[in-house]
C-alpha cells in the first residue's frame, strides 16, 4: 500500500504578519518557513508508523510551490518519507492545490492520502475534503487515530460529549489532528539521508482558482484594561453594558 502526505509551507508561529500590494498579498521578507504542523506531526508521522508496522510499502510526500518549498520538503524527508514531489506553481486557493495534489494521487495509485487537519497560516481546513471530492474517494476529517487492516480503515474522531468510531474502504482520504500521532524530531541520520531522496518537480495541470483575495486585514488592537472597584459594581454593571456591549 502507497500513502501520499500532503504537506504545507507556513510561516513560523512568532513570524511578524504584515501584508503587501494594498494588502492583497503576505510580506514574506524575512519570514522563517516551517513544515505545517498538523502535515507534519500528525499525517506524516502516522503514515511513517504505518510503514514501519509494514501495512504500507512507501510513503510520497507532495507539495505546491515554488522551488522556496523544496528546504521544508527534505525536512519532511528527514524524518522519514521515502521521496517527495513539489508541483511547481504557487497556491492561488484551495481548489487550485487540492487539484493539484488530486492529481498526483490519481496518477500514482495511492491507496490512502493524509492531510493536517488545516494550515496554520489559513485555518481553512477545505483541501482534504476536495482532494476527496475530486478523485471521488471517501472522506474522514479531523481524525484523532487510524488503524489499516487490509482493504478496510478503522477511524477514531472527537465528537460533541464523545469519540465517534467508524470505517472506510480504501482508497481513502482522512485529514488528521491531535491524537493521530507524537512529534519527532529528524535524526542526524535522517538529515544526511534527506539529502539525497528523490524531489521530483512536476508542472501544474491547468486549473483556474476559485476565489480571489479582496483584502487581508490585521484584527483591532487590543484596548487597555480598566480597573474597576470591587466597591463599585454600578460602575462594572455600565461598562459591560455600554462599552463592552456584552450585556
């Protein structure tokens, strides 16, 4: 069995955000990329515990990106996938990346293909879904833990009061989150070997992009914090009532 992971460039979590061209575009100098976490921590690792269990033969890497993606994909090489394929063209939405990495797993027979659960730049958690959609292959999302025992998954989700057990046939397509799997740090070994791992570059299949970017806007600055007296609850009552509105 061939699992493909899909991986995502996202800036560092203490990256100063600041945008460009009238606020249409992320400024990107000197920001520090890592792998996405949840492709990283999540997907990719259980996918690596699979192989390693001997349920799955190879784990592929994917990308959409520029040829700035190819140092977070030997990352995620070094810590254990076996190659690795970045579609060479940046990500104008959803859709047009979901297609693209549709595309590399309808042509490579991959019997499952694992997401993080979203990106933690967008927070869109669309592309696992649409990946699905488009090889026409059923969709498990938010996946805490993924079990294979030949044709059939057996899937654990976090549901409202509760956990939620259910099963699939492959192929299949599950993002993944908390739970799926524990971090791991790339060996020193595993950085050497990274180094020469295949990184196929392929071209993007003509696809339009669904959507547009209007706008980016920073959220308001957070107001200071007032002081009110325990003596005083007229005062607080008011506050909440009229500035906060919350009441």
């Amino acid at each position: 069995m061939k699992i493909l992971v899909c991986i995502s460039k996202t800036p560092d979590t203490t990256a100063k955000i600041a945008f460009t061209d009238n606020n249409t575009k992320f400024a990107e100098a000197g920001v520090q990329y890592i792998v996405n976490p949840y492709d990283e921590w999540y997907a990719l690792v259980r996918a690596l515990e699979l192989k390693e269990a001997g349920v799955a033969t190879h784990v592929t890497l994917a990308t959409v990106g520029g040829a700035d993606a190819e140092p977070i994909m030997r990352k995620a090489l070094a810590i254990g996938g076996d190659d690795a394929v970045r579609i060479d063209a940046e990500g104008a939405d959803s859709f047009f990346i979901a297609t693209q990495l549709a595309e590399v797993a309808r042509s490579g027979g991959y019997s499952l293909v694992l997401t993080g659960k979203e990106t933690i730049d967008y927070n869109g958690s669309s592309v696992g879904g649409m990946i699905a959609e488009l090889l026409d292959q059923p969709y498990v999302s938010l996946a805490t833990k993924l079990d294979i025992s030949g044709d059939t998954a057996t899937l654990h989700r976090e549901i409202e009061g509760g956990e939620e057990k259910l099963q699939a046939s492959l192929p299949l397509v599950v993002s993944c989150q908390k739970g799926m799997a524990e971090q791991r740090i790339p060996n020193m070994k595993g950085i050497m070997g990274a180094r020469t791992k295949p990184l196929a570059v392929q071209a993007p299949v003509a696809v339009d992009a669904l959507t547009s970017v209007v706008a980016f806007e920073m959220p308001p600055a957070k107001s200071g914090v007032k002081l009110v007296s325990a003596d005083a609850p007229e005062e607080l009552i008011r506050l909440l009532h009229e500035e906060a509105k919350v009441i």
